[in-house]
C-alpha cells in the first residue's frame, strides 16, 4: 500500500491513538491529527509518527491538513476517521449550534476527510482504504445524545455510499462501530456503579471493550487481509446488537 502513509484523526488518545499504535504495528507510518495539539505531539512521539492539529469540524482546518500533508508527505494509504463529539443533551431543549458542531465534526468532517484522501489516492493510484468511526448508535438510540445518533447514522449510510462511488477505484471504505468501549467518553459511566450496572445489563460479553481491539479491527480492514470487504461496518459491541431487551 503505497509507502504505507495512514492519517488517524482524533488520534491523540483512546480509539484514535490505539488505531495509531495496531498500524505501526503493522508497518504503516502514522499521521495523527487532533485538536489537542501537545497531547496529539506526545501521542505521536510515542508511537514514531507524526503529529498535525486540526479541528475536524472546521472545513478550512480540513483542507490546510490535507494539503501540508501532500506537500509534505504524499498520498495516503490509509485514512481513519475517528474524530468526534457526543455532546449530550436533552432533545426538547438541544441547542442548533450543538446539534450543527456534532455533525459538523463526525460527519462533515468525515465526509470531506475521505473525498480529500480519496482524490489523492485515485490521482496516485494508490489502491487505499478508508476506515470510518460509526457507533452501535448508528442503529440503536440514545434519547440524551440525539445529534451523535443521527451523525454516527450518517456514517453508516456515508460508508456505503463512498464504498460504492470508490469500487471501481480500487479504494476500500468501511466503519466500524464500537459498543461500550472503556475510554475517556466512559468515565462518568464507569465512575457510576449504577450505570455501569445498566451498560452491562446491555452486553451479552459482561465487560467493556477496550480501545485496542476496536484499533485491532481497523487494522485488518486496513490490510489486505480484508481486500474484499467494501461497505460494510463491524460491530465491535460485545453482542449488543443481538439483543432484544435489557434487564
């Protein structure tokens, strides 16, 4: 793939940075980018890669990024899109702009992250792959997150729509989409023993998933180990989605 180049955005902790770690791992040379600029420098520090600031919801930040990095670095291989905001709150009294920054950066952001990899890539003729950050609320809902529903659906529909549109090209596109997953958007679950109580309740596996192993799922549908995989997400949830109840 290329030189083996991949951009991880969101990548300067949890998911975001154990996708930087499964990929180094497996050869890739990794870009993370993140809003957080001195822990998105100590990230890459960590894992050999290079780091870049970017707020994913802001579509000049977007285009500066992928710019520098074709001026700097070449196309892509790989992208990841992870980047994203929840943003809870109730429905009744949820604010326009909070329900535009949570689109705006887990699905806009998502969208022009792969249209600029994906031109790259075709101009190239890199045959690459993009992995994009869906959620198990792409299909099951949360009343107090309502915009991270409808975006992390938008990713869903966005992946198979690009998967598509990209085929022939030879660019892959997938999601995943992780379940209860024990990072920093846990906490004040896992600092709650009733909620704790309640998630797991939902989770057939009787734990949270860990940030690695949704990286290590991106990273086989990185490789050439999934070569005929194209739009689809995998639920990384611990069985959620086959239940019909909770207790």
């Amino acid at each position: 793939m290329a030189d083996k180049l991949a951009l991880i955005t969101g990548g300067a902790q949890g998911i975001g940075y154990a996708c930087a770690e499964a990929l180094t791992e497996d050869g890739f040379r990794c870009i993370l980018a993140d809003i957080q600029g001195d822990k998105v420098r100590e990230a890459a520090e960590q894992v050999g890669g290079i780091a870049m600031t970017c707020d994913m919801g802001d579509a000049d930040q977007v285009n500066a990024l992928f710019d520098t990095i074709a001026a700097d670095h070449g196309p892509l291989a790989a992208l990841v899109n992870n980047a994203g905001v929840a943003m809870p709150g109730d429905a009744l009294d949820y604010s326009l702009e909070d329900f535009r920054k949570v689109i705006d950066i887990n699905l806009v952001g998502t969208f022009l992250a792969s249209q600029r990899a994906a031109k790259a890539m075709v101009a190239a003729g890199v045959k690459g792959a993009i992995v994009n950050m869906s959620s198990i609320n792409a299909q099951v809902a949360i009343p107090a997150i309502p915009a991270y529903c409808a975006s992390k659906g938008g990713v869903m529909q966005l992946t198979k729509a690009m998967a598509l549109a990209l085929a022939p090209k030879g660019i892959r596109v997938n999601a995943v989409g992780p379940g209860s997953i024990d990072t920093e958007m846990m906490a004040g679950v896992n600092a709650d023993p009733s909620a704790m109580a309640r998630v797991m309740s939902r989770t057939p596996m009787g734990r949270v998933g860990t940030a690695r192993e949704i990286g290590d799922v991106v990273a086989f549908l990185v490789s050439e180990k999934a070569s005929y995989v194209t739009g689809e997400t995998i639920y990384v949830d611990g069985g959620r989605l086959g239940l019909n109840y909770t207790v």
